[in-house]
C-alpha cells in the first residue's frame, strides 16, 4: 500500500525536539528564545527545473534544501535554532524519502538546527524551508552597514557552481576538463557548505553581510543600495579553485561576477579589523580573501589588474527579469 501523508510525516521528518519546547506532531511548533536574543527568521524555496534539475540525487537535494536557508542565518550572523518544511511531492516515493531526508538530517544535524513542523501534499516538486535562528539583540549583520573606507571580503571560492549549469546546459565541454573536475563542479552546485561559523564570528567585526546566491555582482549591489555607497572589485582578487582557474578566461569572468547557487558570505569590514577577519576565517576554518573596497557614491566597479574599470553589468538573478 501507498505511504500515507501521516506515515510518511511520522516515518521521516519526526524526531525528539531538543532545543525547541514542542516539535513536530501539534498545530503548533513551540520555541522559547533565551532571554536577550533576538530571533532570525528566513524562507526559501527549490522548485524543480528552476533551482534544481530533476537529475541531482535526493541525499543531495535534501542538504541543499536546508544549506540554502543554513546560509540566510549565516549571512545574518545567526546560530540555527530550528526549521519548518514545506513538501510538495508528486508521489509518495519511499527512495526519493530516504535520501532527501538522510541528506537533510545529516546538514541539520552538523549544525544544530531541528525541525519542529511543516507541511505535506501533493502536487509539483517543491521544497520551502523556512529556518530561525538567534543573535544577541541588536548584534545581527546586515545588509545596510557598509561605509566608505570598509574593505569588502568574500569567504570561500566564487564560480564552480555556475561552471557546473554551464556543463549541465552544454556551454562548457567535459573533454576540455581534467580527471575529477566535473565532479569536483557539481558538488559546489548540489552541495553547498553554508558558512554558518563563520557568520557568528564575524558579529562584532563585519559592518555589513550577505551571502552570495545570486551571483557576486548582483548580491554586492543589494549591499550597496542598503548601504548607500559604491564599490571597486578587484577582478584578479577574486578567489576562485584551481578547476575554475583553468577555463577559458571570459568564462572565468562570467563565473566569478555572475554564476549564482555560491552561497559564499560577502561582507565588509573597517580596514582596522582585517586582523580581526582573518582570525574569524582561521577559526571558522573557511577561507576569507579581500576583494575590493567600499567608496563614496554609488557605482560599482570592477578594475582588472592595471586598475582599468571593466564594463560589467551589475545584474544579478531576477526571477521575473530572465
Ligand atoms: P495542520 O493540519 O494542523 O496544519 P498537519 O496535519 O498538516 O497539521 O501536520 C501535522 C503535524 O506534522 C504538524 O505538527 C506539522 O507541523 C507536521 N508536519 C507536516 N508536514 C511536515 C513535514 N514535511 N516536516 C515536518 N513536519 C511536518
Ligand atoms: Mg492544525
């Protein structure tokens, strides 16, 4: 017999709560944040075909439900607390079940976050995630602190993803490849690694944050516009692997300003601090490389390694622009 909706909720996405006073299995979940904190509260959504393509394995779908949202708190400076999941499925497919639930359980529980409910039915592929998480009141990183001055940073390596869809989309050839950097691609695109430690750490010490999604230009403009202040990227500071580093140079490019799914944090910090942001990369144990500076104004420029200004688009992923 089928797997009922209930089964299939109690089979698995039911778990003992921890953190939170009342999980999964009443109308309502029931959180009790400490005293002092402030809660952080994010949504995402995966549909089929437009964030994910119906080939990727459920384990690996199951992680990148959660690290997207992993990474909101991340960029807010936030510890996960807990999450909802709302599941539209077209079938009751056990297998399907089992691995996006191992891939979700697994994320979730390297991180410390549970999940306390959601909701289940039928319909098209779609994943909506919705995660809190906590900050000492006042103390969370956004988007609107950047100044004149600041030094902008980014965690990680930009790029693999999008070089990944540009193989999936037959843009980029495999045989132009070496042995292992396919893979090495795809697993930037299916499993992003949400800089979570190293949000925290960087309380106190970034002026502004977000995490890159949508491609690092477009990101850096919502930190701008938030901020009211321009930029100057350094197109050769720009971090990015070895694999990427290989491939033709306008690809690089598009890749690196561009390429979307990095889920990186981008953030600011006054020049006194760069020690201070060094510290936090080395014990997050992730990466961090400046890239630019913030400036005065409201442009944003990407220079080469002469200092040339380069003529880029500032766009990023727009749903309904594309
Ligand atoms: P209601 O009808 O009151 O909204 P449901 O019957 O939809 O509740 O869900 C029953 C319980 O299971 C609720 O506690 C809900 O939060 C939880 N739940 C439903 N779907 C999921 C899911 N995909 N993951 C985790 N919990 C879920
Ligand atoms: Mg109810």
């Amino acid at each position: 017999m089928a797997l009922g909706e209930f089964e299939l909720i109690e089979r698995f996405f039911t778990r003992p709560a921890s953190k939170a006073t009342l999980g999964v299995g009443d109308d309502c979940a029931l959180l009790t944040p400490a005293p002092g904190m402030q809660l952080c509260i994010t949504s995402d959504m995966l549909v089929e075909g437009r964030h994910f393509l119906s080939t990727v394995a459920p384990r690996r779908l199951g992680h990148k439900a959660l690290a997207v949202n992993l990474s909101d708190l991340a960029a807010c400076g936030a510890e996960p607390l807990a999450f909802t999941l709302a599941l539209s499925l077209p079938r009751a497919d056990e297998a399907f079940l089992a691995g996006f639930a191992a891939g979700l359980w697994t994320l979730a529980e390297r991180h410390g976050i549970e999940l306390v409910g959601g909701d289940t039915t039928a319909g098209p592929l779609n994943l909506c995630i919705t995660a809190l998480g906590q900050v000492p009141a006042g103390s969370a990183l956004l988007r609107s602190g950047a100044r004149p001055g600041d030094e902008l940073w980014v965690s990680g390596t930009l790029g693999d993803a999008r070089a990944a869809l540009e193989v999936f989309r037959g843009n980029l050839s495999l045989q132009g490849l070496a042995e292992g950097s396919f893979e090495r691609l795809r697993e930037a695109m299916e499993l992003p690694e949400p800089r979570v430690a190293l949000g925290q750490r960087l309380r106190g010490i970034a002026s502004a944050a977000i995490d890159v999604s949508d491609g690092l230009l477009g990101d850096l403009g919502h930190v701008l516009r938030r901020s009211g202040v321009g930029a100057r990227v350094e197109l050769t500071a720009l971090p990015r692997s070895a694999t990427l580093g290989a491939l033709p140079e306008a690809l690089q490019r598009e890749c690196l300003l561009h390429g979307g799914d990095d889920y990186e944090l981008l953030f600011t910090a006054p020049a006194a601090r760069s020690d201070a942001v060094r510290e936090a990369g080395r014990e997050a144990g992730v990466p961090v490389t400046r890239i630019g500076l913030i400036e005065p104004g409201s442009a944003l420029r990407v220079v080469d390694a002469a200092g040339q200004a380069l003529p880029v688009a500032a766009r990023g992923f727009d749903h309904f622009r594309t």
